[in-house]
C-alpha cells in the first residue's frame, strides 16, 4: 500500500472510533484491508457487549472472516488507531494477517515495541509486518480528548456529589455562605437602628 492508502484507511478507522467514542467506549477503530477495500469494520465495545475481547481489532477481524467465509486472511491488512494489545496481536497473528498499521503508540500494554514486540518474536510461527505512527497525532489526539472528557466529568459528579451532601446535612437547605451572620460574632454587622 501507499502512503495515501495508509492515511485513508486509518481516517476509516478513526471514523470507526468515533462510533465507540459516540457509545462511551475507549475510542479506538480498526479496519481490515484486501485489495485496497475494506472489508472488515471494528470498534471498542467491551463494555456495551460485556465483552473483555470486544476491542476493535477482534471486531474488524470477525466482521471480515464472516464476509469472507474463512477464519484465515491471508494478503489483508489491518489498521487500528492504537498500538495492539498482546490479546490482539495473539488473534492477528492467527488470522494471518500480513501487515499491520497503527496509529499512537501504547506505552502500557503495547505489543508492537512499545511494552513487548510479539511481531518480532523469532519462537512464533506467523510474523506480520508492523508499521506504526501512522496518523499518531490524530489518533492519540482521539484519545486524549476522550480521557479529558472523562476527567472533567468525573470531577463534576464529585463537585455535585459534594454539593448535595452539604445540602443535605442543612435541613434548611443552607450552604456554609448563605447562612445569616451570628449576634455574637464580633465581625458581623451591627443590626441595631443606632449605628
């Protein structure tokens, strides 16, 4: 493939993220690729499916072994918009696929050099070749904002979580800054008529 086929079937594959992004997964987009047409599709779903396999490589890979009637795909080529996992590379390597391309690198479970190459392990029958980096701005890009989403979101609940636990200690529904100030507190305002 070209490098203008690289870059168009990873933005298919980010198009494919989006869709896990849209249901509240990871966003991450895979894409299986013969002859130069998709023929595979995938997103993370493990969490709508109750699924720890249902990452997007897996999806891709079952989606273009069921449309082309063989669990082997020989000559196809997988993009994913984030370095596979070792469970990944596992099924990719027993698919057959013959290249693979990804988008940002994974510094925690990456099995494409960033933690542990499985590609390049001499003891395994099946080496696909591995190109990565492709599209990594846009594809970590995905996924940051994603994350940044979460992290805002998570402080909200918090915040509101916080604010609802005061109100509920207050039977009159109070907040620390709404209560009137005490007679007795020598900063207060003087309520009588003669100051």
């Amino acid at each position: 493939m070209s490098d203008a086929d690289d870059l168009r079937f990873m933005r298919a594959a980010l198009d494919e993220a989006a869709h896990a992004a849209a249901s509240g997964e990871v966003p991450v987009g895979a894409v299986v690729v013969r002859g130069g047409e998709i023929v595979g599709r995938g997103w993370n779903q493990p969490i709508g499916r109750h699924d720890p396999t249902a990452h997007a490589e897996i999806g891709a890979l079952r989606d273009a072994a069921a449309r082309l009637g063989n669990y082997r795909l020989p000559g196809c080529e997988l993009y994913v918009t984030l370095e596979p996992c070792a469970m990944c590379a596992g099924a990719i390597q027993h698919a057959r696929i013959a290249r693979i391309v990804w988008g940002a690198a994974d510094p925690k479970t990456g099995a494409c050099g960033s933690v542990v190459d499985l590609f390049a392990e001499p003891r395994l029958n099946h080496h696909a070749r591995s190109v990565g980096g492709v599209m990594a701005a846009e594809c970590a890009a995905t996924l940051q904002a994603f994350f940044a989403e979460r992290r805002a979101l998570a402080r909200s609940r918090r915040r509101l979580a916080t604010a609802r636990e005061i109100l509920s200690d207050d039977p009159a529904g109070r907040t620390p800054s709404s209560e009137p100030p005490r007679s007795d507190d020598p900063g207060a305002p003087s309520t009588r008529a003669s100051d």
